[in-house]
C-alpha cells in the first residue's frame, strides 16, 4: 500500500526546516535532523541538477585502494540484486569517503539523473543527508525514505545503508540498496545489514588467514635460514631448546634433550659455567668440542647472555661449523692470495728488477699494470704485491676479464640490484669491486674487457664509487687495483681498442715480467722445483733431471713459458718409470726442437727456436690453433697473435692435414 500520508507529512516537515520553522522530532528522527541541520551548515545548496562525480583517475586510485573489499563484497551484491528480482533497484557499494567503486541495476534506473554512477561523491558535504553518507557519519545500519532526504531531487528514492569494517573498527566502506520511494521492501534494512555483515567477517576472516600465513613464512624463513646450530641453556646448565642445525652438529637423534645439562651433550672443550660467572659475551671463539660419540667438532662458538634483574639466567649459544665459515669467508672474498715473494723463484737479472719494482709497488697505493706473456707469472705477482702491503689482512678477489660474458662484465664487476635483469636474483649482488672493499682486485687480460665496460671502469677508478646494474646510489670503496694484460696495450689505444684515458689510469707503475726464454739461467731451479712438487703431490720420489734432459728444458723457447714448463715436469713425473727424467720423458717437440732444425725467420736465436717449435705444433695438430695451443700451454689468443707475428700461413697446414 502506498503510504502518500507520510510522505505528504514528511515533506511538511522538510518544508517547515527549510522555511527556519521547528521540526517535529516524533516525525523526523533526531538523528535525522541532526543530518539536515549538519548538511546546511556545510553549504550544501537544496537544489542540484545532478550528483558530484570524481574524476577518474581518483576513481581508478580508489578502486585499487579497495579491491580486496570489492573481491568479496560483489559476489554478494549480484546475488543481492538478482534475489530481489526488482527492475528498479540499485545495490552499490563505496569507500570510506563515499565514493561509489561499484553498483548493479536496471539500465532505466542506472539512467535517471538523481540514480548514482561509478565515482559520485555521496558524503553529506557533497549531498547532505542521503543513505551512503549519514551512514559514514553515524556508522551503523539506517535507512532513509523520501522526503528525509536533504536533497529534493533524491525524494524519489528510498535508501537502506550499512558500513562495512575492517578488524580495527576502521570504516572500509558503505553497503546500500536503493529503489523508488514507494516499492520499499519490508525486509531491505535486514537484509542490507546482514549482507554489509557477512562482507565484515569474510574480510576479517581473510586478514587472519593472511596474518597466520604470513607469520608461518616468517618462521619458517627464520629456521631455514640458520645454519648455524642454536642451543639455549638455563642458569643451571640445563638445555631449554635445541634447533635442527645443532641437533645435527652435536650427533643428537630426535628425542628431547630439554631439562638435560649441557655437558651431557659437549662433555668437554669449552666452559660455560666461567661464561656466566664472567658475565661477558663471547662471539666467534675458536673451540674443538668433545662429544658424546667421542668426535671432535671445530667450530667457533658464540655466547650471549640471559639476564634478569642484573643476575644472569642462561645464555644463547651459537655453533659454526669451521667448515661453513671457511666457505663463506671465499665465498665472500672471491680468492685467497696465497703466494708471495718467496714464491718467486729465478735470480735471472731480468726477473730481480721486476720483483725489485714490485716490492716498491706493494707500499704505494697507486695502480699496478703487470706486462708479459701468456704463463709468465703475473697472478703470482699481484698476489705476493697484495700480500706485502698494508692490506694483506683483507680480500684479494682474481677476475679474468677475458673469461667474463660480454653481457655479464659490468654486473660481475659492479653487481647489480634484485630484479635488474631477467635470471638475476631478487636480492641482487655484490660485485667483484664491493667484494675487495678495503683489499686489492686483480684484472686479468685486462686488454680483453669490452670498451663500454671500460668506461665504467673508468669512472669506479676516479671516483672511487660503484653504482649496481639497475641501480641508482653509489657506494664508496676502497680497492687497490691490479691490472695485467699479454697484449699491447700502447698498440690497442693507437688502434681505438683500448680506451686510452683508462690506459693511462692503469698504467701508474708498469712493471714488465719477462719471458721464460729471457731468463735462460732461471729454468734449472724452476724445473727441479716443479719436479719435485708434482713427484710430492703424486707420493713419488723426487726425481733428478738428467743433464741431457737438462739441455733440451733449456734450448727450448718456451712459447707458454713458466705454465708449459709446468706442464712438461708433471708430465714427466707421472710417466717416469724411475726417479729420474729423461729425454724419454720430455714431449717429442721438445726433444725435436733440440735436434732440428728447419729454415727460420731472421732474428735473434730464441725467437727462432720458439718460431720452430710453433711451425711444428700447428704441423702435429693440422693447423687447429686449439688443440696446438692446449699442447703448447699458452692462451688461444697468444698463440693466434704469435701466428700473426710470424706470418704463418695457417691453410697450409689444415690443407696437409
């Protein structure tokens, strides 16, 4: 039945407000008038054409703002409008501001001027007193019919409203069904408050279920992530928790050790008593732990305190498997320089001004460029340079620039941040310069290095600062580098190769290393040492060198120099019948260059020699520069440049072959 009386005496009393006349509060809910007299303090005019819409970019921001609302709360609003089955109905839902996100209804009604559209504003400083807006402000289930609207354009409508929560108690958003003034539904308020309900508590349900999974991430992550063994003790010794790592670490099996004393467990190698009667932490001391199984478990162990009231209770230990912080500590330096001076063997006059320069290099702080051929020991010479200067107790990291992909030069070097390229690991990494912070980086075939990686270099070198691949702040850094390189790089600047603002950046303290067959008198000392150490690491005896062997080690010009005299001793040691080397035990084009002799370039007798022996390798292996190199010891590269070098025609022997 249509109830045109209340609506005409409804209208009076709106009328009677407008006209500054007292309102009667047994028609007009207090509450209600409250929202007039709110709305025509605000400004809010009685007259508007069409609602206020927001712009869609707010509209876009809050859409996304609320989309975990409007995942639940739709599936509900579409069954809300298809239960009703009513043309002239419209279900919408807005945010906290009154900002409709969402609605659903008729097309004829979703056209009408006064119907609300995706953005309108429904506050009651934009509207006044209207569903969606007096429910924000009053925050609880109302309805408003007709003339209890502010507005006269929205006398058309009636309203049924409820707010929506989050765990907090903090508005999210406003349920509201709205029809024409007279198809209200007796059951709209009930049903809207219970739907705006249901959308409250699967919210919450979910914030929970997020929480809980969430937090089990987090402990997980956490007990995953410790390697290292964890053992809490009370202030009588006794073990209150062990986790997984010392459990394995100390040999225990499942069962509980809680309540048992410590010592049950490390019988003996480390006092935890005098720990808590000292009342000091220890961190990363050094122990060899007795265990129970009678094993012997190295290890640092760290100790932290529990106290209460100023009187100790227990303490925290922490287990580090000797082991994991050896492989962490190369991990995080890259290489270990473990050779120095001493390992330098020769008294050639050539090789005493080298290390003569190096050892003055070593106390400066300025760059280093090492000089010489494939083999001739320039790694040997930056790790001892590193380790007879100031900064021996700190990393030494070993790059081979030739080695490193094109692509991947500048984030091997500089590291790059999570997420800078596809494959990259979300939490990024260190570079090889972060790495050797505070120590010394060794670029080797230095000449190799692509030219945009120069550049950056170039800068690192200058500033003293890296920025990652992808990333945007630099970090400063205190790294001594070390440059070599087999090639000329006076000759690779000339020919636009080399940059050579970077080339004159490196080039502070050149120091040349000669070639093996520059220091003649250096072989005998160098091949009885290799002897000698490959016969150790094989449990052979060490072996003499015949002094026919002798002659042909040193007539030989030693193109893969120091690194091909190696090879040729250990070789000789693993095949020698006695423990003595022969010329039986030398390769067959070392003994061959010492016996004959074939038409030689001009030049100085060693070059030739070594020319020789080239012309005979690339004659054994058909010209393939590969296995020729592999044979000789030498880089590809070397042995290319020296085919170039002697105008070797390489078809000629891959024709032969």
């Amino acid at each position: 039945m249509i109830d045109l009386e209340r609506r005409h005496i409804i209208r009076e009393q709106w009328a009677r407000f407008w006209n500054g006349e007292a309102v009667d509060t047994a028609v007009i809910h207090p509450y209600l008038l409250a929202s007039w007299e709110r709305s025509r303090a605000l400004g809010v005019p009685r007259h508007i054409e069409r609602l206020p819409v927001a712009s869609s970019g707010e509209l876009i921001n809050r859409i996304h703002e609320s989309r975990r609302m409007l995942g639940v709360a739709v599936p509900y609003m579409k069954k809300i409008i298809s239960f009703m089955n009513d043309p002239e109905s419209i279900i919408m839902i807005t945010n906290g501001q009154g900002i409709v996100l969402e609605l659903f209804g008729s097309p004829e009604m979703l056209a009408r001027d006064t119907a609300p559209k995706l953005g309108s504003r429904l506050r009651e400083e934009d509207i006044g007193t209207n569903g969606v807006g007096t429910a924000l402000i009053e925050d609880r289930t109302l309805d408003i019919w007709a003339g209890e609207h502010y507005l006269e354009a929205l006398h058309y409508w009636y309203a049924s409203a409820d707010t929506i929560h989050d765990k907090e108690g903090k508005i999210l958003g406003c349920l509201c069904l709205i029809c024409r003034w007279d198809l209200v539904n007796a059951h709209s308020l009930g049903l809207v408050g219970a739907v705006a309900g249901a959308i409250e508590r699967q919210l919450h349900i979910e914030d929970a279920l997020a929480e809980k999974t969430v937090a089990m991430q987090k402990q997980q992550a956490i007990v995953g992530s410790i390697a290292e063994g964890i053992v809490v003790i009370d202030g009588d010794e006794k073990i209150r928790e062990i986790n997984p790592s010392a459990r394995r670490m100390l040999g225990l099996g499942p069962e509980d050790h809680a309540g048992r004393s410590i010592y049950t467990v490390i019988p003996d190698g480390i006092n935890f008593f005098k720990i808590m009667a000292d009342g000091a932490n220890i961190h990363d001391r050094e122990a060899v732990l007795s265990l129970r199984d009678r094993r012997k478990l190295h290890c640092a162990v760290s100790a932290a305190l529990i106290q209460s009231e100023g009187a100790v209770g227990g303490m925290v230990i922490t287990l580090k498997e000797a082991k994991s912080l050896h492989q962490l500590a190369g991990k995080i330096a890259g290489s270990r320089a473990y050779l120095s001076f001493t390992d330098i063997i020769g008294t050639s006059q050539a090789l005493q001004e080298a290390v003569k320069l190096a050892r003055t290099a070593a106390k400066s702080r300025s760059n280093v460029l090492l000089l010489g051929e494939s083999g001739t020991g320039k790694e040997l010479f930056a790790q001892s340079i590193h380790n007879f200067s100031d900064r021996a107790p700190h990393s030494f990291v070993a790059v081979n620039c030739g080695a490193l992909p094109r692509d991947l030069v500048e984030s091997e070097l500089f590291g790059y941040e999570g997420g800078a390229f596809t494959g990259s690991k979300k939490e990024g990494r260190p570079g090889k310069f972060e790495l050797a912070d505070e120590g010394t980086i060794f670029l080797d075939e230095i000449g190799d290095m692509p030219l945009e990686a120069q550049v950056n270099l170039l800068r690192v070198l200058q500033s003293s600062e890296v920025v990652r691949v992808g990333g945007t702040y630099p970090k400063k850094i205190d790294v001594r580098v070390i440059a070599a390189t087999n090639h000329d790089l006076k000759k690779a600047v000339e020919q636009k190769a080399f940059r050579d603002d970077l080339y004159y950046r490196l080039n502070v303290l050149a120091i040349t290393i000669p070639p093996l067959r520059e220091r003649v008198d250096d072989i005998e000392a160098l091949a009885l040492h290799f002897a000698k150490r490959s016969a150790h690491a094989m449990n052979k005896p060490t072996p003499a060198v015949t002094p026919e062997a002798m002659r042909l080690l040193k007539s030989y010009p030693w193109p893969g120099n120091i690194r091909e005299l190696e090879n040729v001793l250990e070789r000789a040691v693993n095949i020698m019948e006695r423990p003595e080397i022969t010329p039986v035990e030398l390769p067959d084009h070392l003994r061959a260059a010492g016996t004959e002799r074939s038409p030689l370039p001009e030049g100085p007798s060693l070059k030739a020699r070594e020319y020789e022996t080239i012309l005979r390798m690339l004659e054994e292996t058909g010209g393939n520069l590969r296995a020729a190199s592999a044979r000789l010891g030498i880089a590809r590269g070397t042995l290319y440049n020296k085919v170039v070098k002697y105008r070797i025609d390489l078809e000629k022997f891959r024709s032969n072959g």
